[in-house]
C-alpha cells in the first residue's frame, strides 16, 4: 500500500535511544497531520451536517438517523415515535411540494389518529388470506381506545392498514377532501358504521369495509368513489345510510347485505360497473348498473 509522503514519514522506524530527529522529519509530521486535518477538519468529532454529509444519512435533533428525507417511522421499538399521532405531529413544513409519508412498523396501535394533507400514513402490506377467508391479514392495526373515531381523515392518504372501532362512532370519519384510502381493512362493532363522510367525498381503492352494527357506509350529499373494493353488511343494518343528493360510484365492488335491502332515497344515484349487489337497491333515487348508458368501455369517460 502506497501512503504519503507524510504518513511514510511517521511509519519510519528509528535507531534506538539517542536519535536526532531532524527538522525535515518534523515537517514530515507536520505534513501528515495537515493531510489529516484537511479530510476530518480541526474539529475531527465534526458537527450534525458534517457528519450527514460524510455518512450520507439524516440525522433528527435526538440522534436517530433516518436514511430518507420525508419519511418518519413509527414503531413499538426501536423508532423514534411510538405512536402514530405523535409521528404526524412532529410534522410541521408540509405542503404539496414537500410531502410526508409516515412508516407505520406492525403491531397494534391503540389511539386515536387525525391526519393531516400532505402526510401520508402507509401500514406493512397483508398477507394473502387463507382459501377459507374472506379478507386479508394486515400487520398493522390501528384500534379505536374510547368512544371516538379511530381515525379522521383530514388529508392525506392511509394504506396497508387494518383499522377497528368496536364504540358507537364510525371506524372512520372522512372531514377533508382528498383523503384516499387504499388496500385497508376498516371493521365497525358500532352503530356508526366502517366509514362516514363529514363534508368530503369518500376515495377508496382496494379495500373492505365491514360493519357489525349500523350501516357500513354513512354517506353525505357528496360524490363518493370506490374502486375493487368489498362492502359486507354482516349485522343486517344495511350497507349504507345516504344522504339526499349524494351520489356513489362502485367499479369492480361487492356489495353484500344481510339484512334489509340497501335504500335509495329521492335524489340520490347510484352508478355501478362490473359489480355484484346481494340486494339491488330499491326507492326514488336513481340505480344505473350499466344497462342504461352502453359498455364498461364508458367508464373512464363516465367517472
């Protein structure tokens, strides 16, 4: 291995006791200290940024390196934040070009969560279900912990999460546009019902809702969209409570009800594509299954 002239200088060996060290080996040492002070600086221990820029990693104001910008973990061990809300607080610099997005380890997280726009919370992925199952596995669970909605979507997305509130109030209370929900699992033991809609249309991609008690769906006088997803009535409440002038669009869904027959009041429409109802829906409102305006080819230009 080829060193510098300095360090080469330092590796020498001497003769035994008495030596002269000579100037020019001085200022060998002195060059190999200059080389050394030139990469770590006079302050080798170095500051928070030098020591980001040289291990190429962010570090928070405790200490906990985090390898990305713009994304915190939560964790039931070893991550900084503990709690999911406490993750979203900590929050402050959001916007639309500067967005978040909150790593939620498994385990189950008992607490109440209020999201905000910009901050997106992503859950561990489920596992495929067993042939005997009707839903998926999810890792992550956020559980409701007193009689209050387990999670308000005020911005943001969610995804990869189970979510259950087994109180009176729904599993989730969609307040802000925008909020989409994907791949989740959301289960009511309430009479609130899986999802509600307060003032926001309800985007849902991929996901189940289930409800033991209530409607599964408390919907406003908004559009709502669902896309591949499965709303199971298993209390026999209905599937949904609709709102006058709200209008619900299912594509690839299944909609099952055990009990009474899903309500369509005056004013209120109903568009599905590719879906399968147990009970067709019955009232004054309006049901288009697809029959009345062409092919599914439609459906990008319709929606």
């Amino acid at each position: 291995m080829s060193y510098p002239a300095g360090i080469n200088a330092l590796t020498e060996k001497t003769n035994g006791p008495g030596q002269v060290i000579f100037a020019s080996h001085m200022n060998a040492i002195k060059t190999a200290l200059d080389e050394v002070a030139s990469v770590l600086g006079n302050a080798p221990q170095g500051n928070k940024s030098d020591l980001e820029s040289r291990i190429d990693v962010l570090i928070d104001d405790d200490g906990n390196i985090n390898p990305f910008a713009n994304f915190v973990f939560v964790g039931k061990s070893g991550c900084k934040y503990s709690t999911i809300q406490s993750a979203i607080d900590s929050i402050s610099d959001e916007d639309e070009e500067n967005q978040y997005v909150v790593i939620i380890a498994p385990g189950e997280y008992t607490e109440e969560v209020t999201t905000k726009p910009f901050v997106h919370l992503v859950g561990s992925a489920p596992t495929m279900p067993p042939l005997c199952s009707s839903f998926p596995k999810f890792p992550t669970t956020i559980l409701a912990p007193t009689d209050s909605s387990s999670v308000i979507l005020a911005g943001g997305s969610i995804s990869n999460l189970k979510i259950e509130c087994w109180q009176s109030p729904p599993t989730i209370d969609v307040t802000v546009q925008w909020s989409p929900i994907v791949n989740c699992f959301v289960i009511s033991g309430g009479a609130g019902g899986a999802i509600k809609s307060t003032g926001a249309d309800i985007y849902a991609l991929r996901s189940s809702f289930f409800a033991d008690s209530g409607e599964v769906l408390q919907i406003g006088s908004y559009y709502h969209y669902f896309n591949d997803c499965n709303i199971v009535d298993g209390g026999g409440s209905g599937v949904w409570s609709l709102s006058s002038g709200a209008k619900v669009y299912f594509f690839r869904c299944n909609i099952e009800s055990q009990g009474e027959t899903p309500t369509l009041p005056s004013g209120c429409l109903v568009h599905a594509r590719l879906s399968c109802f147990s009970d067709y829906p019955s009232g004054d409102g309006t049901f288009d299954d697809g029959t009345m305006s062409g092919s599914c080819c439609d459906i990008g230009i319709e929606w």
